[in-house]
C-alpha cells in the first residue's frame, strides 16, 4: 500500500527535522542584483529570472526544509513564459527532494473541478503540473471539494482547504456563525472527516488546513477540531506572526503543522538583520536557519 499524503508529508518533516515551508514568491522590484539587466524586462526575460530565483533557492533549502510553496499567482502574471517557469520550479523541487505545495487557491464545480484537480495533483506525469498538494477555496460547496478528493486517493496527493487565512478581511466570511458555528469552524469540521477517512500509519491524512499564524486563539481551536490533519499555517514574518504565536498548531510530538515563510526568507538579503551576506543565497540560509530554530525553541516543532 503507498503512502498517503499526510504520511509523506510526516516522514519528511522528521527526516530533516523541520517544519518550515519555504514561499516561492518572486517578484521583479525584489530580485536580488545581477538576476534582472532591467527593472522593466520583458515577459520572458522576468520569467527566466523567477525560474532561476527560484531554483536558487532550492539549493540553499533543499536539506533544510520538507516543503516549498510556489505561489502561482507570481508566475502566472507573466503568461506562458511564467507558466513554463513554474513548472521548471514545480520539477526542480521535486527532483530536489522536496514535496511541492502548488498555491494556487484553485476551485469551481463539477467538471471544472476535476479539470483543477487534475492539472495540479499528482507528481511527475501524473499531472500537468507535478505538485504533491494544492490549496483549494471551499466556498463553492462540499460538492466542489469532492473531484479534488477523488484525485488525491488516485495519485496520494494532498489538499489544503483554506479554513482560517491569515488577512485582515478574512472574518468577512470566516466568522459567521450559523447555528452557533462559524464558517471556518464547519469547513474545519469538513477537513477533519476526510482526513480521519483516510488516515495513515503516522495518524494524519492527506485533507489539510490553511490556518492563519495571525489568529493564535482561532489556531488553537480549529487544531483541537481537526487532530488528524496537516495546517499550512500563514502569516508568520512579514504579516506580523512569530513562533510564540503557533505553539498551538503543533501535536505533541512536534508534527501536525508546516509554518510558511515567503518574503522573510527569499528577500532576506533586504533585511537588516541578513543585509551583511555578501552572498544573497547566504542571506536566504541564514534566514531560514533562524527560523527553524525559531520554531523549535517556542514550541514542539521538531
């Protein structure tokens, strides 16, 4: 029998004792010098400099973290040229060792479902894109999650249902309450179900959650609600989380939870405190080390 998701996803944190998730958001004004001749290149030119950002990258984190996250959004904006670039990092990453979260926040009905899920979930040529795991937007209904679930049986990839986000405006929606029960709690709820359905030998699932780091008290919560599922959890760095503020995302024994970082890590050579690496690569390693240690000493990440 494969292992599902949520197994691959738990041996992997363990292997490399880490529970960072690195994000793959390039954007033009932000590269570092020598990536771009132009601050206004073409659509091909920036596409071949997020591609080779980005794998960039990958070797500096590939033995320090289980996970990446390409934010689709960033290459899509430059067309084909950004396509192909996403799929050269989608690759890259994978034969790298890494499992692959593919934010694309992606869903609709029936068949235009299936046609999402197939696109996006199944590594190698299983799928168009090669990504180990997607997230997905539950707002059309439990019927629209159904096709994405259906893959993940088929090719043992993942979900990560977007329960909690990190944005201010998140609670628009998020926190109404119907019967006494926020949105957020009813898709937790939904998440919790298909997790436990398919639960694996290391007791999680392949049907996870995105929880913001920007609301610890929501955190704590909806991880009591779903103990068999993985949380992406947002927010930390740039949006303003730190360590202290997702203690409650991990289970005991340090699993249950990857923490995100985009901006904090692959603009470290921006920052002042990692501005001194005359190397930006350095910058990217020095930040993410930090990071890792971070976590483990506010909380049970491995």
């Amino acid at each position: 029998m494969s292992e599902n998701f949520g197994d691959r996803l738990a041996q992997t944190v363990r292997a490399k004792r880490s529970t960072v998730c690195v994000g793959l958001d390039p954007r033009v004004a932000s590269l570092p010098n020598g990536l771009l001749e132009s601050m206004k290149p073409s659509q091909a030119q920036a596409a071949d400099a997020y591609r080779r950002f980005s794998c960039a990258i990958i070797d500096v984190v590939a033995d320090l973290v289980p996970i990446v996250k390409p934010q689709v959004a960033f290459f899509e904006q430059l067309g084909a040229p950004g396509m192909q670039a996403l799929a050269d990092t989608i690759k890259y990453a994978v034969d790298r060792g890494l499992l692959v979260i593919a934010d694309a926040k992606r869903n609709d009905i029936g068949t235009t479902a299936e046609a999402y899920a197939a696109a996006f979930l199944g590594r190698g040529e299983q799928s168009a894109w090669g990504s180990d795991s997607v997230t997905v937007s539950p707002y059309l209904g439990d019927d629209s999650l159904q096709p994405f679930v259906d893959r993940c049986k088929a090719t043992d990839s993942g979900l990560f249902v977007l329960v909690k986000t990190s944005n201010p405006g998140s609670g628009f929606i998020q926190d109404l309450k119907i019967d006494s029960q926020s949105i957020s709690q009813r898709i937790a709820n939904w998440v919790q179900n298909e997790s436990k359905s398919q639960i694996g030998t290391s007791g999680y699932g392949p049907i996870g959650a995105v929880v913001g780091a920007t609301y610890p008290e929501e955190l704590e919560e909806l991880r009591a609600r779903m103990p068999n599922a993985w949380l992406l959890i947002p927010g930390y760095g740039a949006q303003g989380g730190g360590a202290k503020d997702v203690v409650a995302a991990f289970q005991k024994d340090g699993l249950g939870a990857v923490v995100n970082n985009s901006r904090g890590i692959i603009f470290a050579h921006a920052s002042a405190k990692y501005r001194h690496h005359a190397d930006w690569q350095r910058a990217v390693e020095a930040a993410t080390r930090d990071m890792i240690d971070d976590l483990r000493a506010e909380s049970p990440a491995l």
